[in-house]
C-alpha cells in the first residue's frame, strides 16, 4: 500500500483536515524466475507506484516485500539497500531520461559494473553489450546516448541493470516511448534474457495487447488495486472482470505492438476516477455497465475464476464460483 500525502490548501485544509492520494491499495503479487509477469492499466491506475515499492525507490505505507522468502521490513539502511537493488534492478521508460548525456556508454557500463563489483576488464563490457544485441562491442561504447537510437539507448539502458547480474527485472512502460517498428526487437530481447539469464521481470504497460504476446502472467490494475490476475492468455481472451473487458475491447488490434494507433481512448468508457477520493466499494463501479448496489458499498475480493488454473478476479459478479461446490451445495439444503 501507498499513500502520498496532499497539501491541501486554504478553507479546505481547515475543514477536511490532511487528504492522501491512495495511489496503491492492497496490492499483492508474486514474482517468479524465468516468467514475465505483465501489470496492465489506464496512466493514473498505480502500476508505476507498484514498480517503484518493488524498487524500494518509496518507502512504503504498509505491507511487506519478501524476497526469496525473507522481509525486507526489518532491516533498512544503505548497505542493505544495495544488496537489494543488486537482486532487483528497475528500467525506465524513457532511456534517454536515465542515461547521462554527457558519459559515454563505456562509463555507464564500467561504472554499473564497479558498482556491484563486477568489472573485469574490457570482455565484461563487450559481454553486457552481447547480451543485448549490441555488437560488435567496439561500435557502442565510445558513443553518447545522443548518437544512439531510442532502441539502441534503451538496449544499454537494459545491459545497464544487468551489470548487476539481478534476478529480477522491473520494466515501467519499457518500449512505449520507442518507435513502433523497434518495440517488439526489444520485448523479444527482454523475453530471450527472461529465459537465459532465468530472470523474472515484472512488465508494467497500459497496452494489454503486448501483454498478451509478451507475459506469461497479465495482472490488471484499476484505481491503485488489483482486479483480475492469470495466465496472459486466459485473462486477455476471456476476461471476467468488467474492466478487464473494456481494456480488451478498447485494444483495436492484438498485433499493434508492431504498429498501429495509440491503444485506446477513454471517450465513451469515462475517465478514472480521483485517487484522493476514490469511489466506495469496487473503485470500479461508476463506470461500470453491471454495476449493483452491493458494489458501491463493499469492496470485492478475490475470487477464483472459470476453468484455468490461478485465474482470479476481485468483482460481485463472481462472488459464488471460487466457493468450493461442497459449501454450495449445503448453503443450498440448509
Ligand atoms: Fe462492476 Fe460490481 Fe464487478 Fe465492480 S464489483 S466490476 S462495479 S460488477
Ligand atoms: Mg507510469
């Protein structure tokens, strides 16, 4: 969970008292080696919150990252950090934003390399420069991130976060702001790293059609919580939850990662709601078509779904069919 404080300014700060935008409610996942797990969802809906409290970049305002079994909640300072941030390293989605304009990209890598004790010389550079398709090394690494492509960029960007040989990845939006025809060279360079390297990445991406072609695992998030979660193909073929549904039919074509118009607009399915006041009950449910009056007042939980294995879904609509066919039975003769 995470919640940022407001300022709230004037008449409004005397009569409501402090305001929080509740960016991330109760939001639960698991991260897995050699799977891509995909976080879908509007701009505004949390997942770059998510990736951030992955990162450790927030403090968080409640619940606990395990890794490998162990709380990260007890211990804190420096050095653990960077023992963490060795394990789980994040890429941004804009490569030119994160890599420094005036270093060339053998600084970055050596540097990177140093950091986490894993410089050895020049084949260490041209091995991180390898693994992502940039060779031969000698053609990069004196260049500037100018005199890179956005691919080019965002491929060092990605050997970067790998100098720290992590076990996982944490991609925010990595290809939205690369060009149409490049992005699926990159998700497909993330995917063969995915199962080399046996690493798990968490995909974050407003665009459930390259989830589809790209995760093993589609988790959908809706106003900082968590909706519906299974495998990539169950949950973008035969989504159950509402929301689900519009993301999907909203998406105008499943091959639009190789090129296409933006992915949908919000005209006629409404705007997200405010995070500062979210909705009662399923946050969903002003814009929902099947709205019912229990979904203004009590927030749905997660439920198991249809026939797939760990498809589930947090929506009223489901509340009797992840209850085991024993306790229907009797609620029925009782
Ligand atoms: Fe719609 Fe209710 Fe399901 Fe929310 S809980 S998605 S409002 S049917
Ligand atoms: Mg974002």
């Amino acid at each position: 969970t995470k919640h940022f404080p407001v300022r709230a300014r004037g008449r409004a700060a005397l009569s409501r008292g402090p305001k929080v935008v509740h960016a991330v409610d109760d939001v639960s996942l698991s991260l897995r080696r050699g799977r891509v797990t995909a976080l879908v969802g509007e701009s505004g809906s949390g997942k770059s919150t998510v990736a951030r409290l992955l990162a450790q970049l927030y403090p968080r305002t409640g619940g606990d990252i395990r890794i490998g079994g162990v709380s990260t909640a007890v211990k804190g300072g420096g050095r653990h950090f960077k023992a963490y941030a060795r394990r789980v390293q994040m890429i941004f989605q804009d490569p030119f934003a994160s890599l420094n304009p005036v270093h060339t990209v053998r600084h970055h890598l050596t540097r990177a390399l140093k950091i986490h004790g894993r410089y050895t010389g020049e084949e260490s550079l041209a091995e991180l420069l390898g693994r992502v398709q940039l060779t031969p090394a000698s053609l990069y690494l004196e260049k500037y991130p100018h005199e890179l492509s956005g691919g080019q960029r965002q491929r060092v960007s990605i050997a970067r976060a790998l100098a720290a040989a992590p076990e996982a990845l944490l991609a925010d939006e990595p290809v939205s702001m690369l060009d149409v025809s490049i992005r699926l060279g990159v998700l497909n360079l993330l995917r063969d790293l995915k199962e080399r390297l046996d690493l798990a990445i968490l995909y974050i991406t407003h665009d459930i059609a390259s989830a589809r072609y790209f995760a093993d695992e589609t988790l959908v998030m809706y106003a900082g919580r968590m909706v519906e979660g299974g495998d990539s193909e169950t949950v973008t073929q035969r989504p159950a939850h509402p929301y689900t549904h519009l993301l999907v039919h909203s998406a105008p074509d499943p091959e639009r990662v190789r090129g296409g118009p933006a992915p949908y607009d919000d005209e006629d399915t409404g705007e997200p709601p405010s995070l500062i006041d979210p909705p009662s009950g399923c946050r969903f449910h002003p814009r929902c078509p099947k709205a019912m009056d229990v979904c203004r007042t009590r927030v749905p939980e997660r439920t198991l779904v249809g026939d797939a294995p760990d498809h589930w879904v947090a929506c009223w609509l489901f509340e009797d069919e992840g209850r085991g066919e024993g306790q229907s039975a009797d609620a029925e003769t009782d």
